[in-house]
C-alpha cells in the first residue's frame, strides 16, 4: 500500500514466501550481507537511525545488532510486517533501541533535522514521488547526516519495455520505479551533497537465475506445501518475467547513498 491502496500487498502468504527465499526477517534479498554492502563507510555506532520500509524487521534489527545503530526508527505502512517486526525485536532483546511504527505514507513524521541516517532497503521503489521524497529525508537529516539505501530502479525514464512492463504487472506490488538519472536529480535538487549510485544488477541478475532454479527445481515443493500451488505459481511467473529484464540491465536495482552538507 504505497501511495495510499488500502489492499495489504505483504500480507501472511507473501511474508511466508519472501522470507524462506531470502531468508529470515528479509522481504528482498542479500540479508545482512547485502545491508552491510549497502552501508559499507558510513559509521553508525552511536547514530539515531530511521528506516524507511523496514518490513518484517530484518535489517532494522541488524542497523542495531551488526552496525552498532543506537537507536532506530522502523517505518513500515502495512500492519502484518510491522507484528512481525515487533516480534523479532522482541526476540532480540532490543526494544530498547529499536521501535517498530505503523504509519501511513506521507511526510516522515519526525521532526526536521533531528536524525541521523536514513536508511532504506528495497521499499522506494513502493513511493513513486522520488522528488518529494528526496526533500522530506533532507529536511529531518542532521547536517552531515547521510542517506542510505538500496533500491529497484529502471534504467531509463521512458515509457518500460514491453518486457518490463509485463514483469512490473506480474509483480502487482504497486511499484514507482525511477531511474538512476531521476533519483540523482531529485537528491542533488534537495540539496544533497555527494550523491553516488551503484548499480548492482550484475549481482542480483545472477542471483535472481539461481532463485528461480530454486523456485521451480528441488524446492518447489517446500514452497507449494508454504503458500500453495496458485500462490506458487503466481511467483514462479513473476521470477520468470523478472529474469530477462535484469539480463537486459532494464531492471537494475542500486545502492544509493547522500549527505547532506554540514
Ligand atoms: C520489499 S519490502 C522490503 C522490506 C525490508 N526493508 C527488507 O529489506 O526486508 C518493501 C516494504 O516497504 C513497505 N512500504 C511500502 N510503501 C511504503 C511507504 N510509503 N512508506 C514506508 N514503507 C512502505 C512495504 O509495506 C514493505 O514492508
């Protein structure tokens, strides 16, 4: 629910599913590693962190657990992550430092220049406003403070491929994909000082080949006893979509990261 659907898009089944592919807590993939990539020469120790889209809490738990966060934020606009989430931080012993918030998509509800780092890990893409965006994690970053994020982005601002147009509706998860280009403009237009985007396509195109050998290969059968052969096949048509518009580089998820001037 992005922009403001009311239909729950990571509800029990898809939670279920996304977490035995990726792997507990992760609603996209890399797990820790990828977060650790992501955030690779920014110092978190002692930092208040936000995380956009933080899902079933994976990588708000490992801000804190790994990265030595002191405090983090997790924003997330659909109820079921959030339970999830708040029950991993439960488990953790971390309700101390970490704090799950159910919110609905809009400003971030915190005040300006009163955090730290803005993190994000897969969940933009679900915000189709990179530009408004862009302004409103400028105005509650501290001077010096830095935006981090991995995201799913499209090479190019025309009108997608037939190809990736039949993987974003397979997807049917709402998605607002920028380019790498547009999200560039929109930091630097906010105000945002070294601006760097990687693309991590080579990785996740080769990743993704394995995820759906995996989808329609020994385990498909876990899988179908997890969500069902519908809702099984319904991924496994997705994945199959997904493949060829990461090979043409069309899909090209990023590591995205800004600072904002002191
Ligand atoms: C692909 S999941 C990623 C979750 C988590 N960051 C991870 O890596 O496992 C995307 C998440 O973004 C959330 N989301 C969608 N629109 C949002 C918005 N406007 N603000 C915050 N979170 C949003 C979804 O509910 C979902 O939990």
């Amino acid at each position: 629910m992005s922009d403001g659907a009311d239909e729950v898009l990571y509800g029990e089944h898809e939670i279920t599913f996304l977490e035995e592919l990726w792997g507990d807590g992760f609603l996209s993939p890399g797990g820790a590693d990828e977060v650790a990539r992501a955030i690779d020469g920014v110092t978190l120790v002692g930092k208040t962190v936000v995380d956009i889209g933080c899902g079933s809490g994976g990588a708000t738990v490992a801000l804190v657990r790994d990265h030595g966060a002191d405090r983090v934020i997790g924003l997330d606009v659909e109820a079921p992550v959030c339970a999830r989430a708040r029950a991993r931080v439960e488990r953790e012993d971390l309700t101390d430092r970490v704090e799950i918030r159910l919110v609905s998509p809009g400003p971030l509800p915190f005040d300006d220049i009163s955090v730290d780092i803005v993190f994000s890990k897969d969940s933009i893409v679900h915000i189709s406003d990179k530009e408004t965006l862009a302004v409103d994690v400028f105005r509650v970053l501290r001077p010096g403070g830095w935006f981090v994020a991995s995201d799913w982005l499209i090479a190019h601002d025309h009108e997608p491929s037939p190809e990736m147009a039949a993987y974003i509706a397979a997807e049917a998860l709402d998605f607002g994909m920028a380019s790498p280009h547009r999200y560039r403009a929109a930091l630097e237009a906010a105000g945002f000082a070294d601006v760097q985007l990687v693309n991590r396509n080579q990785w996740y195109r080769e990743v993704a080949r394995a995820e759906l050998e995996r989808l329609t290969g020994s385990e498909r059968a876990h899988f179908e006893s997890l969500i069902g052969v519908e809702a099984m096949n319904k991924q496994i048509a997705t994945w199959t979509a997904m493949v060829p518009v990461l090979e043409s580089g069309e899909h090209c998820p990023h590591h995205i990261r800004a600072r904002r001037p002191l």
